[in-house]
C-alpha cells in the first residue's frame, strides 16, 4: 500500500525534474493532494504526534479499524484510548490520513462485499422464489464474485421441524 508520505516524497522528488512539464504536472498534483487534505507538505511529513480520536461503528468495525491501525503503524503500543464507539490513538498527521483513507476503503468494499454475499446466501439455499430476477444486470465480474461465494458458503439446508421429528421416529 502507498502510504500518503510516500506518494507526497514521490511527489516532492518530481517537483525538482528538469523536464518542465513533469515538474508542472508534479506541483499540482502536490498542490491537489495539500488541497484534499488541507494541508501543507511541511506539517504532513512532521514526526509531531498528535492524539486522534478514530470513530467507529462498534462490533466488526471497531476490528477493522484496529487491524488498519495496526496497518499503518505497525503496531498499537503508543499512547491510546478507547470507548464504546471511538480510539483515541496518538499519530502523525501522514498517519492520520493514511487511517482515515484505508478504513474509508475497506468500509465501502466491506458493504460491496456483503451485499454480494447476501445474493450469494440466498441463492445458494434457494431462498429467492423461482421466478425472482435482479432488476439490475450482472457483469460477468459480479456473476464470478457471486459464484466464488456461493461455492463458499458451505450447503445448510433448513428442515422444517416437523419433517425432522418424523425422520427421527422413522
């Protein structure tokens, strides 16, 4: 994963080429990237660390913002505080931005995902009526992902109670 220091020292070592329109187009990539994150090129690669706070919806997605944490920073033993729906954690600011862009990241495909798995599910255990179809078309690219689910997703057929008592006594 490119980290937004690593991007913006790309960035920097361009701003100094002696070809005039790689230089141009490196200042205002520099300029955009200051500009999304308001901030200055300075302060952004500053080892100043500054305590955060990180929000979170409880449960897998308090998780999933630990493990980018731990991404990021390698590892969780710096000053940090944590309640019900927040860590309070101690970062720079590249860090902050780098947190902040990869849990933004994973939460979408994190929803992407779990909806095609739910498609997934319901088709699997034949859950859909029969003539139920998707109002929206499938790309072959969904059709796979949905396919790599389903096979997946280990076959649980349900079994009303009472077809099971009558087998039991059979």
């Amino acid at each position: 994963m490119d980290t937004i220091k690593s991007r913006l020292l790309k960035i920097l070592a361009l701003t100094d080429s002696p070809v005039p329109g790689e230089r141009e187009a490196a200042k205002r990539m520099l300029r955009d990237l200051c500009r999304k994150y308001h901030i200055h090129p300075d302060t952004l690669l500053s080892p100043e660390m500054e305590l955060r706070r990180f929000k979170h919806r409880g449960g897998k997605d308090c998780v999933l913002l630990i493990l980018c944490m731990k991404f990021i920073i390698g590892s969780l033993d710096r000053k940090a505080r944590s309640a019900p729906r927040f860590i309070d954690l101690e970062v720079t600011k590249a860090e902050r931005i780098d947190i902040t862009d990869m849990i933004r990241h994973y939460r979408k495909a994190y929803r992407k995902d779990a909806e095609d798995f739910w498609i997934a599910f319901v088709n699997r255990h034949d859950l859909a009526p029969k003539d139920a179809h998707e109002s929206k078309s499938i790309t072959a690219d969904r059709l796979e992902r949905l396919l790599i689910f389903m096979r997946g997703i280990q076959s649980d057929t349900w079994i009303r109670p009472a077809a099971r008592i009558s087998e039991s006594t059979e």
